[in-house]
C-alpha cells in the first residue's frame, strides 16, 4: 500500500491511497481458508469444499469485505502515523474506474482537531474564600430543615384539624358560580397554615 499526504493546510488533511490487487488477493485468500471449514455444499462433507469452489459461491462478497477491510487498514495507518486526532468520521472515496483484480485508488479528506496549548499553572494562587454564618441564619436554616422533614399520622374521624395539620381536600373553584378550567383538585394534601394554597 502507498500513502500519500495531498493536503496539509489549517485543520484539513487529504490523502491518496494506493491498494494494490496484490494486498486484497491476499486478503480474499485468507479468507476463503477462513470460510471453507464452515461450507456445506451438496455433493461435499461440511468443511471439505474445495477453496476454488468456495471462492467462486462467495467470491463478490469477499471481493468487498477485503477491499473494505483494506481502505479502513490504511485510513487508520495514516491516522496513526501522522498522529492526527480526526474532528469527525474521514470521507473516502474509491476512485471511479476500479475493478476486481485492479489496484484500488482511494482518496481520503478528514478535519483534525487543533492542537491546544497546556495553561501554565505555575504561577496560580488559589483563594479558599470562607463565609462565617450567624446564629440567626444557622437557626433559620435548621427550622427549614425541619419543616421539610415532617411527617404526618392518621388522624381517627373525629379528630378537629387545626394549624399545622395536614388535611386531604377536594376542591371546586367556581366564578360566579360556574367551575372554572384548572380550578378543581381531589384528595390533595394541604398543610393549614402553610400559605401554599389560595
């Protein structure tokens, strides 16, 4: 195989490839040995089917496996090599004209991402900034904490609700006595008091 760079400028890179018959034969071979142990054909026990056979049944199968297994071989050599880092999947193109038993002509276009230089930290000072709480804002914080933690019993039935009890409600709005659209809820939890409802 031959790789050669066509365009090297900013972020974009473009390479010719050059595949010849020679590397996809050899592919297509390896794998006819690969396959022939697998093959059942009338007239053959399982796995000795001769390769000329095999190749014949599956030969335009092969013929692109290889010669896809071949283009990624070198599109990944010429990444590697170059240690270039692709922003996004390289396009490539096989040239028009190809044909089995032929060298294969590809053309590969890829954008890299930019080389970023490492921030020198030397010189960073860092600041731990620390805000001292007062006992008002610490009092406050814990009543919060603590109002969110409540938990509620069954009450029995006759048990009057009073201020800070929570109550399952249905409810109706109405505007001049006619329901309004939104304005009706069931079974929802209200505490009495807490201000979160009309």
């Amino acid at each position: 195989m031959q790789i050669v760079e066509t365009l090297n400028e900013g972020l974009k890179r473009a390479y010719d490839i050059k595949i010849t018959a020679q590397d996809i034969e050899s592919r297509v071979d390896n794998e006819v040995k690969k396959l022939a142990p697998q093959v059942n054909m009338p007239g053959f026990r399982k796995g000795k089917v001769p390769a000329n056979l095999v190749r014949k049944m599956h030969n335009d199968a092969l013929m692109q496996d290889a010669l896809s297994s071949s283009v990624q071989e070198c599109v990944d050599k010429a990444i590697s090599d170059n240690s270039l880092r692709p922003a996004m999947q390289p396009t490539v193109d096989l040239a028009e004209g190809y044909e089995p038993g032929k060298d294969a002509e590809v053309k590969v276009q890829l954008e890299i991402l930019p080389e970023i230089p490492t921030p020198s930290v030397d010189n960073l000072k860092l600041q731990r900034l620390q805000v001292e709480a007062d006992e008002k804002t610490v009092a406050e914080s814990l009543e919060k904490f603590a109002e969110s933690q409540k938990q509620f019993e069954t009450a029995a039935k006759s048990y009057k609700a009073k201020l800070g009890d929570q109550c399952l409600i249905d409810f109706e709005g109405k505007v001049d006595g006619v329901p309004f659209d939104g304005g009706k809820g069931e079974g929802m939890a209200i505490e009495l008091g807490s201000g979160r409802l009309i």
